[in-house]
C-alpha cells in the first residue's frame, strides 16, 4: 500500500509522513488488556499474537481486543503493529521460521504467495459451522480469500477504493465549486474536463496557470496532480482509474488469473496520456514524484494542488493543518463511467499456530459487527460489513470527509477487485521497471507494455 522513504525536498514539494518514525523499524506491541502475557492471569490462558500495519488502526483495533477479552476470559490479545515494508519482511521469515504470528492482517498481492505455500489455515469448514453469514459483506470482498481450491482463507476486514483528494482553496481560487470536481471526466485524445482542470490547478513560478498564456512547464510551482511512483503493475493511486475507465481489465479471470492484460492498447493509450500531463507541466518528472517526498504533505504544503489516493489516507488528509482538504471521486472516462480498485484486507489465521480454536473465536469476533461498528466510528476505514460500512459514511461526514467519493464506486458497481495472484512479486518485478521506463521516455508506451506483458505471459507460462 504506502512505503516510507528517507526525507528529502524538492521544488515545493514536501515528504508526507506515512508511518509514525516510532514504528518505522520495528513493532509496536500492545497488550489488550492490562495483564502481561503469563503475569497474573488465569493458568489455562490462551495468548494470541495479532499482527498489523496500519498505526492509524491501532486505537479501534485495540478497543475490539478488549472487547473481545472480556467475553473471552481464557484468550488474551497481544496487537504489534509493524510498518508496511517491515510488516511483510517479517512476516515472511517468521513463516520460514515457523513462529509466525497466530493471527494477521493479510492483503490482496500477499495472499495468493501464502495460500499457495499453505501458511494460511482454510477455515472454510469453521464458517460453515459457525453459521457464518458471508452475504454480509461488501460484494466481491470474501472472493478475495478463496484459494484456487476454493477453500476460505481469510474473513473480510475492510475495504477501500480510491479518490480525488484537492486543495479546497487552490479550487475555489481557480474558480471551480466542489460540485464541479464530481462532473469531470477525461479522455485519451485531449484529456476532456479533467485535463482543463489539472491545466487550469498547475501554476508556474511567475504565477501563470497552465490554461494561460506564457505558462512555463519547466519550472512549475504547483502541480495540478501529483503522484508518488509510477505504479508498477498494480497502479491503484497512479493509472488506474483511467485504465479500467478506459475499458482495460488486469487479467483474464480473477482470482487467480493465467494471463495478464499488459499488451492492451486501452492500456498504453491511458498510460500514454497520463505520462503526457508530465510533458505538459501538469504532473511532476518521475525522478520529483519518487525523490522521497511524499504526496500527502506535498497536497499540505501546496506543492500540488490534487491527488489521485485511497480511502486509507482520508483522515490523515483531513487532519493536515493549515489546508481545508477534500474530495471528489476518480472521473468518468471514455466508457462513460468512472473506475477505482476495489481492494479489501483480511484476518488470517497462520496454518501454524498452537491455537487454532482461539484463533477462529478471534477472527470471527474482528469480523462481525461488534468489532466491525466500532472501527465503524473511528473514521479511518470503510468496514467490509454493509450495515457497518454505511455508519462509516456517516462518521466520515462528521469530520468533513464526503464519503459519497468512494462508496459511488461500490453503489454503482465501478469498482475492479484488486488482482489475487501467487505470482504477484514476479509481476511486479517485471511491471514495476517497465512503468519507470514509460514514465520516463516520450515515446509510445506501447512497445514497452507489449514486451513486459510478454515476458509475464512466459513466466506465467513456466509455472
């Protein structure tokens, strides 16, 4: 989802703190409750270790341990959370080690690599028993944690899609009213309504716009769009909102797809036209964009005017001082709709642990409404349970966030299930540099899209 990257400056772009520096190179660990693990507790106490990512999370999370101890004396709750690039390094070799944690935070690009190596337990007959009812859920959202051998290995948690984050005074400035961002749309011939107000956000450092005569693109002062890597294979908050707008799909099928879509003109066209807006002064060179200055304080600051980000970062966008920041949704493209992933997290359970009962009793618990209403009320994510998925809407607008931005993409079904693959290292090994290479060159995207996809299909291919 997000990395975090040494601090730099450049131009007037400013590093957005992804992860608190306390946690940036190792675990928080806290207890649920007040009782060290083995210290004063009940002899036949069962402790489970929960690992997760996300800081922001930590309070709400911390609340549903709690919660869930005290109907569940025998089972105590150890929450570490670790930073994102840290979280995945140490999950993995603590699998390898065999001590892995007993529950985790499990994403769409990681779960594929574990299932197929068998460190998730398939709970598919403990949801059967529970009675369990999957039709809760966000559609699309359990699909995410079926294996190819259509075993459940994992309960939904969240879900997020993505957003056009802006500088509330910068638009107004510009002379655009809040409804005016929801009626934008774009095309890869002249980029439509969107491009006008990219050119029209962008301001040079003489203080011309990109709609005006005289606007200099090589020495821009604020950005119309920003973005922070060139997206890879994935391009959630980078390109593709225009691609799946464009009429591209990932692959052929999802779940667990046999070929990918890399070599699709509808792709290289909306990549071409994204890469364009660099050309044109509207977006920053590649080497500004990954040069360890990130978008969130970059929109603070005002080094960019909007951003294309995910419904995660919406409270930290909202708690950014001196800055009345909003949203709209993603454009409406050439298929005549708009498009977002649609992504969703988990709780697994590691295929390894001692305590496989209390483990299922926690992951249910994490994934019903008594936990799921109280993350609900936190206002940082929107919870995979429908009923509690609607309070989070609510408790978005009581802190000025319009949560219509994102939930338009599950109402109107445009949203695209983040792609679920046990070969998603490899893909992006391949896809990450091709990226950087067409947002780096001028030329057509195309040939280098066509020669990537080419080798994906062989790795495919070789199994």
């Amino acid at each position: 989802m997000h990395r975090s990257r040494t601090t730099q400056r450049s131009s007037r772009v400013v590093r957005g703190l992804r992860l608190p520096a306390l946690v940036a190179t190792g675990a928080l660990v806290l207890a649920a409750c007040s009782t060290p693990s083995g210290v004063g507790g009940p002899d036949d106490q069962v402790t489970l270790t929960y690992w997760m990512w996300d800081a922001n999370q930590v309070p709400g999370y911390q609340q549903c341990a709690q919660d869930f101890e005290a109907e569940n004396p025998d089972v105590l709750v150890n929450l570490e959370q670790y930073g994102w690039d840290d979280y995945w390094t140490q999950l993995t070799a603590r699998m390898v080690a065999e001590s892995a944690p007993d529950v985790f935070v499990d994403h769409a690009q990681q779960f594929g690599k574990y299932a197929s190596f068998d460190q998730i337990l398939d709970i598919s007959d403990r949801v059967e028993d529970s009675g369990l009812d999957l039709g809760q859920y966000q559609d699309g959202l359990v699909d995410l944690s079926r294996g190819p051998d259509g075993g459940l290995y994992g309960l939904p948690k969240d879900w997020d899609t993505v957003g056009l984050f802006y500088n509330a005074d910068m638009v107004a400035e510009a002379g655009y009213a809040p409804e005016d961002l929801w009626e934008l749309e774009w095309n890869p011939r002249d980029g439509g309504t969107f491009e006008e107000f990219l050119a029209r956000m962008t301001v040079d450092e003489n203080g011309v716009r990109g709609d005006e005569p005289g606007f200099d693109p090589s020495r821009v002062d604020v950005y119309g769009l920003g973005y922070n890597e060139s997206g890879g294979g994935f391009g959630q908050v980078q390109w593709a909102p225009y691609a799946l707008s464009n009429g591209w799909t990932y692959a052929d099928t999802n779940p667990w797809p046999t070929s990918f879509h890399y070599d699709d003109p509808a792709l290289a066209e909306a990549v071409g036209w994204w890469r364009s807006l660099i050309d044109k002064g509207y977006m920053p060179p590649l080497p500004v964009a990954t040069s360890g200055i990130g978008t969130i304080e970059s929109l603070g600051s005002g080094g960019y005017a909007a951003l294309i980000e995910g419904s995660w970062n919406s409270r930290a966008m909202a708690e950014l001082q001196g800055v009345d920041v909003r949203v709209a949704p993603t454009p409406v493209g050439p298929t005549g709709q708009r498009a977002s992933v649609f992504n969703g997290l988990s709780d697994a359970i590691y295929a390894g642990t001692e305590h496989p009962d209390e483990a299922w009793r926690w992951v249910e618990y994490l994934a019903s409404p008594a936990c799921q209403d109280v993350v609900a009320a936190e206002a940082r994510v929107f919870p995979a349970i429908s009923s509690s998925s609607e309070q989070a809407v609510a408790a978005f607008s009581e802190i000025g966030i319009d949560a219509e931005a994102f939930a338009v993409h599950v109402e109107d079904g445009t949203g695209t299930l983040s792609p679920v693959t046990d070969r998603w290292s490899e893909v992006q090994s391949i896809m990450q540099p091709a990226m950087d290479e067409v947002m780096s060159s001028t030329g057509d995207p195309g040939p280098i899209l066509s020669d990537a996809d080419a080798r994906v299909e062989r790795m495919m291919a070789d199994g």
